[in-house]
C-alpha cells in the first residue's frame, strides 16, 4: 500500500527507513552516521536530502535555541512529516513542549544510549503508529522520567572502563594518533592497540571511532 503523505510504501512492504542525524559534536555525527549505516537497516541521508528523510536524528548535549530551531526547519523541509528522535542530555519542561509540538515523537538520554537503542528508536518512530499531538508531550515526559530513574539495563556505565582506557579515547578524541599516545602516556604502541582493541570487543564497537563516540555518548569524555 502507498502512503499518499510521502509516496513510500507501508505495511509488509515497507522501504527501507531514510534517516538524517544532526548532532552538535562533529565526531558524534560521525559515530552514529556510520553506526546507523552499518546496520543496513536504514538509509543515512545527507543533511541536504532533508526532505526525503522519515526520521530525523537530533543529537546534543544540552538542548538549546539552535536546537529547538534545527526542530522548526526539520518539520520546514518536511512538510511535518518526518519524525524526530532527540538525544540529548539535559532538557527542559518549556523546551519538552516546544519540541513535542515540532516533530519529536522519541526522547533518549544520550548518555545512556547504545547504538542498537538508537536504531530501534528510529524504527519505532517510523513505522509505529502516529502519536497524537494531545499525548506526545506526555510520552515525552515519560521517557525523561524513565530515563532519570537509573541506567538502562546492560549499558556500559563510566565505571566499566578502566582509567588507562579512558585516558587512551580522550587522546584518540584529540586527535592522536598510537603512537603520539604510547609516548604522552610512556607505553609501548603494542600496549595503546591491546587497549582500544580490549574496548571495541568489550563494548560490541567495530573500530576506535566508534569507540571514541561511544565514551563520548556515555557521558565519559
């Protein structure tokens, strides 16, 4: 069946979920670009192909005007049609309304939010039944409040990664490379690759910039 709104098919037959994510933080975008990507399961579209996309992916860590604003031109270059899951840290009562009139349809805690639970959000959002207006701002709520009560279970949490491990990601971060590292922290390079391999398998990452954005999404760098 075709969805006269946007011209995709529903149902069974659905496509593939096109997604955009926009994020304040270059390497997060980056992260959770790829991140999505790799699953297959949606197609990551450029900014500029706003239009196309039925989720749009807003990552921050404090929600502030530019966000609420990245909001307006997302229901803007949508016609209102794309739905929104917001990612971020901290945000308000005030802000929690406004953007449960602009689109927002899924709240997440940054800091608590794997890769996998970010995809299912996406999917959730696109192919679950539409949320009336009256309501989203009380699902919204909700999920703050569950997201305030304690971590998800599973999530890595801060504690879970060792301090030399937190040490090598924040030099990753900055952009040095194995063996600027190995010399700032006096081991050898063997040493810096046994623990960001040690990372990426622990934690289910594919490669270090996953791992990087990954301590960055959990709050730790």
């Amino acid at each position: 069946m075709i969805d006269q709104a946007n011209g995709r098919h529903s149902g069974a037959e659905s496509t593939t979920t096109a997604v955009v994510v926009q994020a304040d933080d270059a390497l997060v975008l980056h992260g959770t670009t790829a991140s999505l990507a790799a699953t297959g399961r949606v197609e990551v579209l450029p900014a500029e192909r706003m239009a196309e996309a039925d989720v749009v992916v807003l990552i921050t860590a404090e929600v502030t005007t530019g966000t609420l604003q990245a909001m307006s031109r997302v229901t803007e270059a949508t016609a209102g049609r794309a739905r929104i899951v917001l990612v971020a840290d901290r945000v308000s009562e005030p802000q929690l309304r406004f953007a449960a009139g602009h689109g927002v349809v899924a709240f997440l805690t940054r800091s608590r939010t794997s890769g996998s639970r970010l995809l299912a959000a996406v999917l959730e959002s696109h192919r679950g039944e539409p949320v009336p207006s009256a309501r989203r701002l009380n699902v919204l709520r909700d999920q703050l409040r569950s997201s305030r009560d304690g971590a998800v279970p599973g999530e890595p949490r801060p504690a879970d990664l060792a301090a030399r491990e937190i040490d090598v990601l924040r030099m990753l971060a900055e952009g040095m490379d194995v063996m600027q590292i190995a010399a700032e922290l006096t081991y050898s390079e063997r040493l810096i690759k046994s623990v960001i391999h040690s990372v990426v398998k622990r934690f289910g990452l594919r490669n270090r910039t996953h791992a990087v954005a990954h301590a960055i999404r959990i709050g730790i760098l």
